[in-house]
C-alpha cells in the first residue's frame, strides 16, 4: 500500500531543501492538530531598511515562513521567504529584497506534520534609504542569474542586474577593501579601526547584517584585508601580516629595514592555530625585484588572494613578487611556483613572463587557474584563464577577457568563474566591473564608472549569500 506523504514531505518535495527543515519529525507534536500561530510582529531591521524580521510564536509547528507582497499588489504577486526552523515555539523569520518607501503585506505560513497555518495580513512600511548609499545603475542581454556583491564607500553592498541596491550594511569607519560572501552563507567583512596600529579583524555577518563572529589570525598578527575563506566546520584560511626587521645592505637594502612578508594561517573556530605557512621560512629576500628592496619599508610578499584547490592544497597571490603559490597544507612544503622571479612554469600560447600585479586569483575544476593580470601588458589589463599540467609544470592561456575601452588598474580587482562559462571580472582602480561569456561578449556590466572596487562577486540568493556559488 502506497504511504501518504507527510506534509513535510510534500513541503520538501515542492520547494527543495527548506534549510534542513523536517529532516526529522519532532516528537510530541499532535497529528491530530495543525499548527497555531500565537503572534507574528513585522519589525526593522536596525542594519538595512531594505529588510525587516518577522518574529513569531507558534505551537505544533516545526518550520515557519512569510509571505509578503506590496500593499497595492495581488497576494498572489507574493513572495515567500526560505522556511526557518522553530526552536521551542518562537523563530525570528528574515524577510529580504524590499523596496524602500513601500507599504507591504506580509503572512505568516506555520508548517507542522498535520498541517499548514496561514496568519492575518500584517501591514508595515520600510524606511528611506540612507543619503551616503551610493547608486548605480547596470544592465546586459544576458547576465547571471542573481545579485553582485562589493564594498562601496561606507557600505557592504548587494546590487541586482538593474543595479538596484537589495541590500546594504554601512560600517562607521567604511567597509574597507573587501566585502564578500563565503559557501557557509554568511558575510565578511575587514572595516578599518580609527586607531592606527590597532589590530583590524574580519567581521562575519548573518543575511540581516549582525555581527555573529570576530575573525582573525593567531599569534597577534594583523590580518590582511585581501581575503578569507569560511570553512564549515567553523575554521577559516586568512592571509596575516608579519614584520621582521631585516640587514638587506648585501641586497641592495638598507640596514633595519622592516620587511613584511604574508603568513598563511589555518584557524579553528576557536581560534586555535590549525597551520601556519610564513614566507621567511620558504623564500628569499630576493625574489623580490631589485628596486623594490631598497627602502626602510619593504613590501616584500603582499599576498592579496587565496583559494583551496581541488586537492585541498591552497593556492596563494603574491602580487609584489607576481607569483602563484601552491602549498602543501599538510608539510607546509612549497609544491610550485608560477610566475616572477623563481618561476618553475613554461607557458604556452602566451610570452612569458605571462602575467604581473596580479589579483583575484582562483582555482577551478579541472586544473584551472583563473587571475586578473594587472600589468603583464602594460597597455590594458586582462581576466586570465590558464589550464595547469602540475606534473610537466605547463600553463597554457585558454581565454582572457578585457574591457572595451581598454582597462587599466594597477591596483585592485577580481574573478569570478561562473556556470555557463560566465566570467564576472572587476578591474579595481579603473571602475569597471563586467561579466564575459564564454567567447569574451560583455553580458553584464556597472554602467558608468564603479568607484574602486576591489572584489565583485555573484551570488544567488540573499538569504544564503555565498552558498552553492564559487567564490
């Protein structure tokens, strides 16, 4: 005999995974009686008026979700939020993408295993938009699906193809260089402190912009702005400043010279010191250029990227020393090094040296390399794809992408490889931000000139920013 679905079950069945919602069914919850929904409360979102929080009570109910449209739209025009677990008989349900100014609608829908409640109309109005909140304005015949994700000013921002804001953070101090989502569904963020000196963390961010974690690295250094990776068991990959001071008078140099090299540190979320990787164990003084080793102040790695590979190795940007490297997480050993001074690659289908000042390196299945070569052609800057041989220590230039007219950004910018062959591609100083199908056509682009923006990013949903998306 055929069972009869669960309402649960049919939930999962019509709407996918509902944030691990049914997985199991709660015990004590009567069959015999739907849920009931004792209140619901529409408040703002202190962050971003652009959201609000639906806070509810409820009883035999083990997953709630809303309902909302604009007041003078059908409720059939209405959206609905991804369901959130109930814990005890209360949940706290965010509500995103809202148009300021508006008057809405909003319904609470309580699911439980005997049935679904629908709440009364709640009515609320959002708020104005900040006067600082910068604009912008985008478009493109044929752009990814979903938002794009960048620091702007004081703001970590979240932009739609239109080029709407959907969704803002603003940081009193400004977000800094980097604002970006992580594969664990949250933010994150490194804002500047006011006090010179002072140790700056990584902030990460829940989808209603609290803080819910202070990041950074082990042993008092201070972390990089460049880049961070989540991971989801709660550690992190961050890059860290360490500063040595130095005789380089054989080099070159001067004496007492401040070098600062970039440590990589794997860190648990407890703030253990999983493994660290520092550049004075592994490298020279002179793999950095002549030139650039003669002051008391020496920008000796600047690692401005980092990424894990396929095989759980990581992969790290140097950009003053214009080399990849791949290191072994478990040995801390250097397994290659691609680019600059100690290349150990032949490149094909390009002069070498291939690439120089580069940013936003990423690794992509099979054995790809995706960069922003800065400088390497002093005339424009290009989105690089390289497919690696590790074993023949080979790297051949399969596509690159450039602006028209021509970019160029000595400092700043990013990839991203998207599905479909879609690149999305900021070119920092110079204010472009673009996304390239696979034959290099411009499918999207900011309109205008973006300001300074060191990392964009895709995202598909504002509810799990990062999740299910490459980096």
């Amino acid at each position: 005999m055929r069972r009869t679905p669960t309402a649960c079950e049919l939930r999962m069945i019509g709407a996918g995974v509902l944030l691990g919602a049914c997985a199991t069914e709660p015990a004590g919850i009567s069959r015999q009686m739907p849920p009931e929904i004792a209140s619901a409360i529409v408040a703002a979102d202190e962050h971003n008026t652009l959201s609000a929080i639906v806070a509810v009570r409820v009883s035999r109910a083990d997953s709630v979700a809303v309902r909302f449209n604009l007041r003078d739209e059908s409720a059939a025009a209405a959206s609905v939020t991804p369901a959130v677990l109930v814990t005890g008989d209360s949940a706290n349900v965010p509500v995103l993408g809202l148009l300021p100014d508006r008057q809405y609608v909003a319904r609470l829908v309580a699911y439980g295993v005997s049935g679904t409640a629908i709440g009364e109309p709640l009515d609320f109005v959002t708020g104005s938009l900040p006067s600082d909140l910068p604009r912008f304005a985008a478009g493109g015949p044929d752009p990814s699906p979903g938002y794009v994700v960048f620091a702007a000013g004081r703001y970590g921002l979240v932009i739609d193809n239109a080029g709407r804001v959907v969704w803002y953070r603003r940081f009193p101090n400004g977000a800094g260089l980097n604002f970006m989502a992580q594969p664990t569904g949250r933010y994150v963020v490194r804002p500047p402190t006011p006090e010179v000196g002072d140790i700056e963390p990584w902030l990460e961010l829940d989808p209603l912009g609290n803080v819910t974690r202070t990041l950074t690295c082990a042993g008092g250094l201070q972390p990089r702005p460049h880049d961070l990776i989540l991971q989801p068991d709660g550690s992190y990959w961050v890059l860290c400043d360490e500063t040595r001071t130095m005789d380089l008078t054989a080099v070159g140099g001067v004496a007492g010279a401040r070098v600062t090299g970039t440590v990589v540190q794997h860190v648990a979320g407890s703030g253990a010191l999983l493994f660290q990787w520092s550049p004075f164990e592994h490298f020279e003084i002179t793999d950095l250029e002549a030139a650039e080793r003669t002051g008391a102040d020496v920008n000796w790695t600047h690692g401005n990227a980092l990424d894990l590979d396929a095989d759980g190795n990581v992969i790290v940007s140097f950009r003053s020393l214009n080399e990849l490297t791949k290191i072994d997480v478990r040995t801390g050993s250097v397994m290659w090094r691609m680019g600059g001074r100690r290349n150990q690659f032949t490149f094909l289908d390009t002069s070498a040296p291939a690439f120089s000042r580069q940013h936003g390196a990423r690794a992509y299945a099979p054995h790809g390399i995706l960069l922003l070569d800065n400088v390497g052609d002093p005339t424009e800057s290009w989105a690089e794809r390289y497919v690696l041989d590790e074993a023949t220590r080979t790297a051949r230039l399969t596509r690159s992408y450039g602006s028209t007219p021509a970019a160029i950004t000595q400092i700043g910018g990013s990839t991203q490889d998207l599905p479909d062959g879609h690149t999305l591609v900021s070119f920092g100083t110079a204010g472009r931000v673009e996304e390239y199908d696979a034959a290099g056509n411009v499918m999207w682009r900011i309109e205008g000139n973006a300001g300074y923006v060191f990392r964009a990013q895709r995202i598909r949903s504002l509810y799990q920013p990062g999740l299910g998306t490459a980096r």
